[in-house]
C-alpha cells in the first residue's frame, strides 16, 4: 500500500464471508455520520461487498459533509449521499426508512474543554436516533474506552468486564451505550456495540502516531506500554456484519487484533524500516486500555492484515511522506483527556 488509491482499494475489499452476509442481510443500509475517518472506507467496502452479492440494496451515506470535496469523495465510493445534520429534528426525521442502521457518529478530538458538546453528541443525540429507528437494525460504534485499565498479562477486559471509564470522553461513550440499550429495551430495536480499541490504516493510528514521533526526531513515551490495534478494513467488515448478529439487550462486541503488543517493540519496528534511531521516555506502567477480542473472532474470524504487514506498511508510509489525517489518537494518555 504505497498511495492513496491502493489504500483505499484495500480497505474496501470485500472478503467472500462479508458478501454471503450482505447477500443474507435485506434492505438498504443507511450509515449516519459517514463522513468521518473511517465512514468513507466502510461505504465504499458496503457498496463493493452488495454488488459482489447481488442484492441491489443501497447504501446511503449521511453527514453534514462540511469538509471541501467531502461529498465528492462520497459519492465516489457509490453510495447515495444525503447532506444533513442528524441533531437536527426535521433533518432526522427527512431521513428514509430503513432495516438497516450503522452508526457512526461521535465526538472524541478536541473534546477537552468542550465536555457539554461531547456530552451532547454523544449521549443526548443517539437516543433521538434510536426513537427514530425503532425496531431496524443498528450497528453502533462504541469504543474500548468504557472499560478500566487491566493488567498487561491479563489478555484484556472482556465483554463481561464491568465497565470502568476514565475521563468525560469516556464516560460519554459508556452513556451513548446505555442510552442505547434504553431504547433497545423499551422498543425491541435489536443492537450491536461494536467496542473499538485503536483501528489503523496508513494514515491514521497508533503506528502513524509513534512512527511520526520518530521521524521528528522526539522520544517515544513508553508509560502506556501496550496497547491493541486492526486493520480499519476489518473493522469496518466486523460493523457491517454485526448487523446479522444484532440482539436485544444489544450484543456487545470488542473489536481488535489478538495480540497485547509493546509500545516499546514497535517503536522499534517502526525505528528499522524509517531507518531512524528511536529513543523513549517514561516507565512501562503495569495496566493499560486493552480488549479481548475472542468473541468477535469466534465469529468473523481473525484480521486479514497482520501486524507486521501494518508496521511495514505503515513505516514506508510515512517515511515517503504521504498524506495522514492529522487525528493523533494520544493512545498514551492515562488520564482520558482528549
């Protein structure tokens, strides 16, 4: 993956199990915020996998669509774009009728110091979605973050893990969550919680936020020592076909790779293939943010893209210069400040 159109055809390579999911899923699938960093990819990888099933089902892309060329690059993937604020009621309730909801929409970059919006976005407008599609099948996209730290020999919090956030951004998400299973509760809407630690792609994530601080020359912080990451393309399979797994109460479902893998190892990978020295700063701490993903890869099996294809990857990346995203995950923070 060595520019823009190969990552992108990448990411959205449907893989023969996801199309007999789609070919068994009916109905259009409408994506709610998709115009964030990772809604462009799984449209295009929901439009390629209906058209490898046959089904004619659509895809319909929802966002405010405020960045220049976002729609354009949308309407690219082949799904149907409707440019609307879903906080807003009438825009909310303009939206077409569908089986089949993925929800993207959220707030974490920049949400320190602004904790009311993060609060608002992230608690207060799922609830509206979900009165709005009572009874379709939602696929939410929710995060790690709602667990507490665990230890680094643990294997990660589990689905049974007693949730346990750190910090506002956190604790909205765990609200989103609850929320949610409110109304899944009261009006039988069948869920998914798709529980999300660190996706990566090549210009956005965990390897481009460490192999950019070795290409500046600055010290990587270690205190966070581990962590878990996936392949965005995976992620992004695990959304789409969570939504034939859907319950009531919502299914909760982390998504990851399977390893605890070392902040300090990488960063030296990600060192060897920069041909940069890296030097580090800080203490491993004895706890860090992590999941256990054996349930999800009970059921979509394990990720196609391997660590060190990702560190490789990754590494040339950034080391040529091609365009990132500039969204510093700041995975090393221990106090949920983002």
């Amino acid at each position: 993956m060595r520019s823009i159109d190969e990552l992108e055809e990448r990411l959205s390579r449907p893989r023969p199990d996801l199309v007999e999911d789609l070919r068994r899923l009916d109905g259009d699938i409408v994506i709610l915020g998709a115009s964030g960093k990772l809604g462009v990819s799984l449209a295009r990888l929901a439009v390629r996998g209906i058209e490898a099933a046959g089904t004619g089902a659509r895809v319909i892309a929802v966002s405010r669509y405020s960045a220049p060329g976002a729609v354009e690059a949308m309407r690219a993937t082949g799904a149907e774009v409707i440019a609307a604020d879903v906080g807003d009621d009438d825009a909310l309730a303009a939206l077409p009728d569908v089986p089949n909801v993925v929800y993207l929409v959220g707030a974490k970059f920049g949400t320190e110091g602004n904790q009311s919006g993060t609060w608002e976005t992230n608690v207060y407008l799922p609830g509206r979605v979900a009165r709005r599609y009572a009874g379709s099948r939602i696929s939410a996209l929710s995060t790690g973050n709602v667990y507490p730290m665990v230890g680094v020999g643990s294997g990660g919090a589990t689905e049974d893990t007693l949730p346990g956030p750190v910090g506002e951004y956190a604790m909205s998400c765990l609200g989103r969550e609850r929320v949610l299973e409110a109304a899944s509760r009261r009006d039988g809407t069948p869920m998914a919680f798709i529980r999300l630690n660190y996706a990566v792609e090549m210009r956005y994530g965990v390897l481009v936020d460490i192999a950019q601080t070795i290409e500046a020359g600055e010290p990587v912080d270690v205190t966070m020592g581990s962590f878990n990451l996936v392949w965005q393309g995976y992620a992004n399979e695990a959304t789409l076909r969570a939504l034939l797994h859907v319950s009531t109460p919502p299914l909760l479902l982390n998504v990851t790779g399977p390893e605890t893998l070392s902040v300090r190892r990488l960063a030296t990978d990600l060192s060897a293939v920069l041909e940069k020295p890296v030097t580090f700063t800080g203490t491993e701490e004895p706890t860090a943010l992590l999941g256990n993903a054996q349930r999800c890869h009970a059921l979509f099996g394990y990720p196609d893209v391997t660590v060190p294809e990702l560190v490789g990857a990754t590494a040339r990346w950034v080391r040529a210069g091609l365009p990132t995203l500039g969204k510093p995950t700041k995975f090393n923070r221990r106090d949920g400040k983002f």
